[in-house]
C-alpha cells in the first residue's frame, strides 16, 4: 500500500501543530520551512485539512493556520481521509466467481488497518517525538 506525498507532508504537518501551543496560529512559509516543500503546494494541503475540520485558518497580520477541536481527538485516519478521501484501496477487477472472495479479504485487511490508524491519536506520537507535551 502506498499514499501519496501529501498524505506524509499533511501528517508530519499535523504532528508539528500538536506538538505546538493549539492556539498559536502557523504561517504557511514556517509549515512549509519544516518540511522542505513548497509553501503553494502545502497551501493545497492545508485546504483539505481546514474542509475537514481539523485546522483552521486566520488571516491578518497574527494570521495562520491552527487546530480546531481538541487535539487529543485527531487520529491518523483523520489526517489521512482529509487527504485521500475515503474511496477503498482495493478496486476488484477479477471474475464473478473469484471477485467476491478477493474483494472480502482485502476489504478484511483494509479494515484492520483503518480500525489501527482510527485507534492511533497523533497527540501520542507527537509526545514521543517531542518533549514537554502535555
């Protein structure tokens, strides 16, 4: 299984936010310093972030970008369906007699992993990665 670079740019982004002050607003540019990426692609980014509820942005002279809700709720498979979308990773493409069967182990699997990333807050990995986080 493979995501796209924006799924890992939206990701690393997300955990610089948790780690942060909640209410401390982000310019795009420091987002974008961090990561080594442009700062008009990770706008594209940050678009899908703020339609799906999990930042907001401010503008004016103390404007940005900041969580919205509680950081403690935001979990991989958020970060991830803001992204990708929620479409299956798995499109059959066998015969009758064999689609049903292949296209029930691996929506099994998807499943699996979906209930994990679910599972899994990015508040938990953000406070390994960085100290002082409470």
């Amino acid at each position: 299984m493979k995501y796209s670079k924006a799924t890992n740019y939206a990701l690393h982004t997300m955990m610089y936010m948790i780690a942060i002050e909640p209410n401390s607003p982000l310019g795009v540019q420091q987002l974008a310093d961090k990561q080594g990426v442009s700062p008009t692609y990770l706008s594209k980014i940050l678009t899908k972030l703020v339609k799906a509820g999990l930042i907001e942005s401010a503008s004016g002279a103390h404007g940005g970008y900041r969580l919205k809700g509680k950081r403690e709720d935001i979990s991989f498979l958020d970060i991830i369906h803001a992204v990708e979308g929620t479409a299956s990773l798995f499109e059959c493409c066998g015969s009758e007699d064999s689609k049903c069967l292949i296209h029930g182990v691996m929506l099994e699997a998807e499943e699996g992993m979906e209930q994990h990333l679910k599972n899994t807050k990015m508040i938990d990995v953000a406070r390994k990665r960085f100290s002082g986080i409470s």
